[in-house]
C-alpha cells in the first residue's frame, strides 16, 4: 500500500508573491486560467520542475498533470532539450533572419502531418488559428466562420464566442471588447451536431470561409467526437469549397504523434498547432494544402509576420522534442500511463461512491463530477464544480497539481512513474471519500 504521508509546508510565499502580483499584473496572472478563482485560494507560484514533477516557491512538491497546459510531454526539463536549449542560447537567441532549424522543424512537422505540405512558424496558438483563418478567408474570399460551443481557438476577436473553460470558468462566453461587427461573422454551432452543420451550410455555403474546430475539444474537458461527425465534418466543407481547419493546438502530439487527425483518418484542409511542438518554448504553427499556403505572403497576398517567428531557441526545443518522440517505445510508455491512471481513477470513483464520467484521447483525459454522458458544451456543464472543488483542494494538499477548473483537461508524460501513478490514485480516492 502506498504511503501517503505527505509533509506539506504553508503556501506562505507564494501568498506574499501573490499579493505582489496583483498590484502590478491584472489579476496576478499574465493567462486568466492559471488563477485558482474556479476552486477558491491563492495560485501557487511555481520554482522549478523536473520529470513529473512541480515545485512551489514554498518547496511543496506536486506530481504535476498540467504540464504547462500540455507542452511538456516529455516531462519537465527533459536532459535532452535542456542541453539543446543551452546549446543554441550559445549561438544567439534571435537573428530575424531565416535559419536552417526552421526548415528543420517544418520538415519534420510535415513528416507528421502529411495533410500538410507547407507550414509557417508563429510564437502561439493563438496566432496558428488566427493567421489560419485570415488565409482561410483569402483564399475564399468568404467571411463568415464555422466554431463549435466549447471549442477555445485562442483569445483573437471573432473566436471568442462560446469558447471553453477560461471562458466558462469566469462565466464570460463572450468577452467585452471584441467588436459586434467581428463577432457577426461567428457563426457557433452545438458539437457533434451533424445535423445543424448540414442545416447551417445548406442556407449559407456561399458566405462560410471556414470549419474550425478541435477534433477532441480538450477545452471544456475532454469532449470525444461521435462517431461519424468528423466525417460528415470533411463532407460537407468539401463539397461546398469550404476550408476545414483543424485545431491541433492541444491534440496536436497528444491524441496521436500525428495528432487527431491520424488517429481518425480525416484530412483537414489546414492545421494548427502548438504547445507540444514548441517543447515548452513559445511556438505555434499553421499549415495546409499548397494551394491555400500559396495565399500567404510573400508567396501569397495574405499578410501574417513575426518578428521572433522561427526564434532559434524555440525551434531547438522543439526539434528536440519531436525527435524525442519519435523513439520507438515512448507513445507506448505514455499509453501505459494513462492506462493505469485512467483503471485507477475509475476504480477509485467506483470504490468512493462518486458518480463521475471519465474521458481519454491518448494523453489528454478529464473526470467530470457529473452522472451524465459528456458530449459537447451543455452536457459538460452538467459537471459539479463544488464537488470539483473540494477534490482539486484534496489533490493539491495530497501533492498532486491538476488544473484548476473543471473544463481543463489532465495531461500525461512519458516522465511521469508508476509510483507517481499510485500515488495519484491513492490520492484521488481519499480526494472522493471526502466529497
Ligand atoms: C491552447 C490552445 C490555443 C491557444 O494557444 P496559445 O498558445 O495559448 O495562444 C488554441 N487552440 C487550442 C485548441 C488550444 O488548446
């Protein structure tokens, strides 16, 4: 039996940082999820991490499933892309001049995404699916886009309509400051509703330049799609010349190293991506078919720039990581892990008497205190977010750091250790006992 014994210190400094931070960054957090609002208390002001696990400004240690919101699949400061890291910082952090790691990585990504044959580094997800949509529309010349309820795409206007968990978490579906005349252009649609979709593109096609969508919405939790939707998806934005991105920011190397859309068969149109491809340092990309990359300039009309796009530091940790991941037997280990936390997490609710629906693609997975099946946005609002809260407050005393909301999905490494498992499923069933 595992002991879980866990000596934890006061959370006295980062309370004290906390209240320094708030004087002088809005709300203390420089992104809104990383605040604890959702589950009350002062958020944890983290030191240093290594493999699977997180250390507080206090010297708490947490085996840690945020990872950075899902980039560090590797574990934290993995040996191989510190080394790398500290390698390139050597030979300078930013040129503003093309490098031969650029073509690197975007040789390697369209290796792993054959959907795409060009592809074009940006500095983050928000700027994948933003720049994605711009070339979208020009290759169109349509406006109008396509998102589902609960699909986060980024915080640019026009996507932060029914967007997911930061949203949801502060009960802001849609943010002040982004103009009526860009948010007309939204069109939202319920996830997995095949039917609507046909309904909206029927009435509509020649005004829609776009589908977005996360094939596995990991931004209220960890929504799968129902079987079929993703190729009625493809059908319907085929047959009527519309654009079909997919949003692989967080899938992107998690549902499958070739993301979503290799675990499901369907070939979007244009893909974007993030998190896992930057290794923990700012990258996000977005790439396509060569006839609609050929929109983006200087190949194209279609204006997207940066001037640290393509920063050799970020690329080097990104190679690394890819590289890394692309060793046999490491997708293996990771699918292990989850198997054994997702037995154990089950197990544990079942034993503790909590109603709850777990979900997994790969490496992402979410619990949702809830007793009916989560299938889009208005089901995943079913979830308890008291009982939520007390259970992340428990994990947290325990040692154990999961995001703090709800409609977070959990991340899984391949540093993460068999003991560190049972530790977490001990954990959760002493969370459960006490909701
Ligand atoms: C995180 C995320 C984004 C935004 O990426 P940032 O790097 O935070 O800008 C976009 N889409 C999805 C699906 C995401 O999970």
């Amino acid at each position: 039996m595992i002991n879980l014994k866990v000596v934890m210190n006061t959370f006295d400094i980062s309370r004290k940082l906390f209240k320094r931070a708030v004087r002088v960054i809005p709300g203390g957090v420089n992104s809104p999820v990383r605040a604890f609002r959702a589950v009350g208390g002062n958020p944890l002001f983290i030191e240093r991490a290594k493999g699977s696990r997180i250390y507080d400004a206090d010297g708490n240690s947490y085996v840690d499933y945020v990872l950075s919101w899902g980039p560090m699949i590797l574990g934290h400061t993995h040996p191989a892309v510190i080394r790398a890291i500290k390698k390139a910082a050597d030979r300078g952090t930013s040129f503003g001049a093309p490098t031969a790691l650029e073509i690197e990585l975007a040789e390697l990504v369209l290796k792993i995404y054959p959907s795409m044959d060009k592809v074009r580094m940006v500095n983050s997800g928000t700027e994948a699916t933003m720049s994605a949509i711009r070339v979208a529309r020009g290759f169109t010349g349509r406006d109008k886009i396509i998102k589902f309820e609960g699909c986060y795409h980024g915080h640019a206007d026009g996507l932060l309509v029914k967007a997911g968990s930061g949203a949801m978490t502060f009960g802001l579906p849609d943010s002040p400051g982004v103009p009526k005349a860009y948010a007309r252009n939204t069109i939202t649609l319920p996830h997995n509703d095949v039917d609507a979709l046909k309904k909206m593109i029927e009435g509509q096609w020649r005004d829609i330049a776009c589908v977005i969508l996360e094939p596995v919405v990991g931004n209220i939790g960890c929504v799968l799609p129902q079987p079929g939707f993703l190729e009625a998806v493809r059908k319907l934005t085929r047959k009527n010349g519309i654009v079909l991105i997919f949003d692989e920011v967080m899938t992107g190397f998690r549902v499958a190293f070739g993301g979503a859309q290799a675990h499901y068969g369907i070939k979007p149109d244009m893909t974007c991506l993030g998190k896992v491809i930057g290794g923990g340092l700012p990258v996000g990309a977005y790439g396509g078919r060569k006839e609609i990359m050929a929109m983006v300039s200087p190949e194209g009309p279609v204006y997207q720039a940066g001037t640290l796009s393509g920063n050799p530091l970020a690329m080097t940790a990104g190679i690394t990581t890819l590289k890394e991941l692309s060793r046999p037997g490491v997708y293996k280990k990771i699918e292990k892990n989850c198997v054994q936390l997702e037995k154990g997490l089950r197990d544990a609710a079942k034993r503790a008497g909590v109603k709850t629906r777990f979900y997994r693609a790969g490496s992402m997975f979410c619990t949702y205190f809830t007793d009916v099946d989560v299938l889009d946005y208005e089901t995943a609002k079913t979830a308890d977010t008291k009982k939520f809260g007390v259970f992340f407050s428990e994990m947290l005393q325990s040692g154990v750091n999961i995001a703090p909301s709800q409609f977070e999905a959990g991340f899984m490494s391949l540093a993460h250790s068999e003991k560190d498992i049972d530790h977490t499923i001990a954990s959760a069933y002493k969370a459960l006992k006490k909701i």
